[in-house]
C-alpha cells in the first residue's frame, strides 16, 4: 500500500479538516475519516471534498456515519449502532492517502477504545495539528506525550491560526519535533485561497521527504 498518513489533532474544531483537505490536494492522494459523528450540517468528507478539489473517487466513504454531533461512542449509542474499532482497516491505494480522526487522540470510539488504540494498530505516520491560542502548549505537548508512549511515528506539528512566535517555538524546544508549517485562518476559504496558504506556508518536498524517511 502506498504511504499513508494520519491526521489528529490537539482537540476538536481546531481545522484539521481544512489541512487535511489542503494536504490531499497537495499530494494528490486520497481522503478518509472512519468515523462522522454529525449528519445535520457539512461532514468533513463533504468540506474536503469542496476544498481540495479532489475526484469523489478520491474520497473514501466512511465506515460509520452518526447523526448526532457527540462523541463518536454517545454518537453510536443514540442512533443504536455498534463501533467496532478492530474493524476499521485501512483502503489500499495507488496514491498517498491522508486519514483524519476525529478530535483528539482519546476520543472514544466505544468506552473500551479511543483512537489512539486505532491508530497504534495501524503503526502508519503521524502529523500532529495544534491551534496557536492559549491553552495550546499544554494540549500539544500532553498529545506528544502520548503518541511516545505509544511509540508512534510523529511526522511533525502544523499550526493553525495566528502566527504566536514564543508559543510555537517553545513547542518546538520542548517536543523536539519539526514544525511543518503554519496555516493562517482565511476570511475567504476557497480551494484556490486554501492552496496558496499552504504553498506558501508549508515546504510541500521537505514534507514529502520527512514521510518518505
């Protein structure tokens, strides 16, 4: 299977989606999230598929699509269903492939599993996203902790938000991990404003050489 890589983040609604979508296009690879807890509005599937211009066929169908924007264990209690986290296996593609979880690494999937058990079965590569508001040093760095434990490969950080040098620079010191980039908050966010940002932000060759190592 082609190199896959997997997308979390510090907490939720912090724009993983959006960098997810800018990074399929990028790569021009494939888009998945297993798990949508939430019908009503747009789904991520949906956002990444208008912002990264990708074929549908690009974007996998995901496994478990819950009505109820909740946690995705609650999710699937109320609309009467079952998770099974063994069960969600990783397509095969010809092309990268950028698989985004929901929230941050504990969410539970069932209230025996999170993702991280999910994601170190899969022992596939890691980018961490982390907002650069307050509150952001102690989540990055207690999401970085984690993953060690767990012995998963952490590609590096991207920031999203305002630019706050001593934030992300002590972030940087303390993880010992490279910062990829940082995608600024668009007024106007469009495939096309999406893919200036992160070409002018993120060093798409050095990113593609840190995957393929």
């Amino acid at each position: 299977m082609s190199k896959c890589l997997v997308i979390t983040g510090t907490d939720t609604g912090i724009g993983k989606t959006v960098f997810s979508a800018a990074l399929a296009a990028a790569l021009d690879g494939y888009y998945w999230k297993p798990v949508q807890s939430g019908l009503d509005e747009e789904t991520d599937s949906e956002t990444v598929k208008r912002l990264s211009g990708l074929a549908p066929s690009r974007i996998f169908p995901e496994a478990w699509r819950l009505r109820t924007p909740v946690s995705p264990h609650l999710s699937a209690e109320i609309d009467g269903v079952a998770i099974d986290p063994d069960a969600i296996d990783l397509p095969e593609t010809d092309r990268p492939l950028v698989v985004e979880g929901a929230g941050g690494l504990l969410v539970p999937l069932t209230r025996q599993s999170t993702y991280i058990d999910v994601f170190t079965r899969w022992g596939r590569p890691l980018i961490l996203c982390a907002r650069t508001g307050l509150g952001t040093i102690n989540h990055t760095l207690l999401s970085v902790e984690v993953l060690r434990q767990r012995h998963i490969q952490i590609v590096g950080i991207a920031f999203i938000g305002d630019e706050l040098s001593d934030t992300q620079s002590i972030i940087a010191e303390m993880s010992g991990l490279p910062v990829l980039g940082r995608l600024p908050m668009l007024e106007l966010l469009t495939p096309e404003s999406l893919r200036r940002a992160f070409r002018d932000h993120f060093d798409l060759s050095l990113l593609q050489e840190r995957i393929a190592e």
